[in-house]
C-alpha cells in the first residue's frame, strides 16, 4: 500500500518572519512573546 | 536554591531543586498558570511564549549560567502538539531554534536541552500544552555516550554514525516514513515501546542549522508522530520527547546529527512500561514489544 503523503507545502521564497519582544515581569524572570506577524 | 552534586562513582551530575517539590500539581482547568492572563503568562493573548521556570531544576545561579525555561505551545488549554496546525509547530521550531542559539550562546551552558513531557504518566504537572528547556552547564549522560559513539566511528571511518544507522533503518522493517526531507523510524534497539526516533536527512547538527525547507518538514514529521500514537492507542496518548542536538561549548561537534526521539509509556493501550529493578537497578532495559512489530502497527496509522 502507498505510503500517505502530506500536502505539499506552498512555494515560498524566504522563510517567515519570526517577532520576539522580551518582557522583565516584577519577579525578575523574563517572559519572552514570539508571533509571526499578522497571526 | 537549586545546586549540583557529582556522583564520584558513575561521573555524573545529580541536580536537587527542592523547592519542585511544592510546584503546583494539577490545577483545575480554570486556574491553569499557562492560559492567558494567568500568573505565568500575563498577556491577554499570545502565540508562543517562553518564560524562566518559577520553579528550575538548575541554576539561574547555581550552577552559574544554567537555567531552566518554560515553552507554552499556545493559548488553547485544551490542545496538544498533535492538535495543532503545522504553521504554529513551524512556530514553534523556529522559538526552538532561537532558544538553543540565545542560550547555549552563555559561555558556561554547554548543552541546550529541548524536550516535552505528556501527560501524567510522565510527570505532568500542567496539562496546558507546553515543552522545556534546560540550558545545563554540562553535557548530560546520555548525549554524552551518543556524541562519544559517533565520534569514534567519525574518526574511524570520515562517516557519521547516525546518518549510517539512518540509512539502514530506511531500508528496513522499522522505517516509518521519509518525507519533505525527515525520516522516522523506531530503532533497532529501542528501549521502550512505540519508542521513535525521527532524522532531518541531511547532516545537520542542531535545530538552528535546519533551513526554512527542513523546518517545514520538521513540523509535519512531528504532527505525524504524535498524531499516530494518539490513533493507534485510541486516546491522547503521552510520551517523552527530547530533542538531542550538539553541545554548545564551543567545539565544532561535527559528529553530532539533530533528532528527536520519542518515549511513549505505554506497552499496550491499557498497560504502562515501568521502569523498575532492572532498568534502574542494572541500568539494562527488557522492552516486552519487537521493535519491527511496533513500527508496523504505527505504519497502519501515521
């Protein structure tokens, strides 16, 4: 039996963007947030 | 404060963090630390989001440098890593490989170690979908043997091991899939049932040296695996996944290859593996599955 393949990907001609902002929370550890824009 | 013995007679770390021992344990769903607006994660929304471990195993000062981070998959409480769509596990690669750049980046961790623990039978606390990471100021035991293995074979033969062990295991009984530049198979020597371990193709030393096209992969290999392991037990099954990767002391580590290898507990849908005398005790695993039946069951499924 074949083996199922996943759907091909779409092109894309450079890889997405990747946002991080850092936030200092009052205990002194750091929150770090990641997104792509627009999601 | 957490600190780190050596064990003189076996030459390895021992990390006490007793303060783990009053962490909060399975919470009510609607006081979940990792949902939004909740006290890890004071954001009314989010996509991923890493914070540093309220309650680490190791450092942040003792030993220096080390340190241990949480990694919150998504908003959802109610999703796993196989529930969610292939462009938030791309997400998550890419904060995966950022982490092991920024951390193993300090000049006393030398290994930046990803891994995720599912469910209670493994020692969840949260059930909050969510992965870790141990910026250790040491290369632990079992990357260690790994890395010492295919460096000796690298120095013997000018081949790496894994990517060796790779090709025959695709030849095989135990090959699960090869697609979009990754392979999974269960090896030949796997100590626990279902036990799987999936390869980027190309030799590639970490999760940050994978290109755009690798990544892409990456994620569907794991939405694959986790995603079959729910369907052949019928439930949402646990495991270990750990990442193994290259230290990050500085050395080139060209023997070292990327993959992730997963550990489901479970020996049968209503019947766990323990590991007991024999696997603790004697440091030997007895796995009651033949790995080639294992790989042809989660064939039928992934």
């Amino acid at each position: 039996m074949a083996e199922p393949q996943p759907a091909p990907l779409p092109a894309r001609e450079e890889a997405p963007t990747l946002e991080k902002q850092v936030i200092q929370l009052p205990d002194g550890r750091y929150l770090i947030v990641y997104g792509r824009p627009g999601a | 404060m957490p600190e780190v013995r050596l064990d003189p007679l076996r030459g390895q770390w021992v990390a006490y963090a007793t303060e783990r021992n009053d962490r909060t344990f399975l919470p009510a769903e609607d006081q979940c630390p990792l949902c939004p607006s909740g006290p890890e994660v004071p954001l009314d929304e989010f996509q991923v989001v890493v914070f540093e471990n309220r309650f680490p195993a190791f450092g942040p000062s003792r030993p220096p440098g080390a340190g241990c981070e949480v990694i919150v998959y998504t908003a959802q409480h109610e999703l796993t890593l196989a529930g969610l769509p292939a462009e938030r596990v791309r997400l998550l690669i890419d904060v995966w490989a950022d982490r092991y750049r920024e951390l193993g980046g300090r000049p006393e961790v030398e290994y930046v170690y990803i891994f995720e623990n599912k469910g209670a039978e493994v020692g969840v606390t949260l059930t909050h979908p969510h992965g870790q990471i141990y910026a250790m100021p040491f290369v632990p035991p079992f990357a260690e043997l790994e890395l010492r293995a295919s460096g000796e074979h690298l120095d013997r033969t000018g081949r790496c091991l894994h990517c060796e062990e790779l090709e025959k295991e695709l030849e095989g009984p135990r090959r699960l899939f090869e697609a979009e530049g990754m392979a999974a198979f269960v090896p030949h020597a796997a100590r626990w049932p279902y036990e799987v371990h999936l390869y980027p193709r190309r030799h590639q030393r970490s999760v940050a040296d994978l290109d755009d096209s690798e990544r892409w992969g990456l994620a569907r290999a794991l939405l694959r695996v986790a995603g079959a392991y729910d369907r052949w037990f019928g439930f949402s099954a646990p495991y270990v996944m750990a990442l193994h990767q290259a230290p990050t002391d500085g050395r080139g580590w060209p023997e070292a290859h990327l993959h992730v290898e997963f550990y489901p507990p479970h020996r049968r849908a209503d019947r766990l593996k323990y590991v007991a005398g024999v696997e603790l005790g004697a440091g030997t695993f007895v796995n009651d599955t033949r790995p080639e039946e294992t790989a042809a069951q989660l064939r039928s499924v992934i």
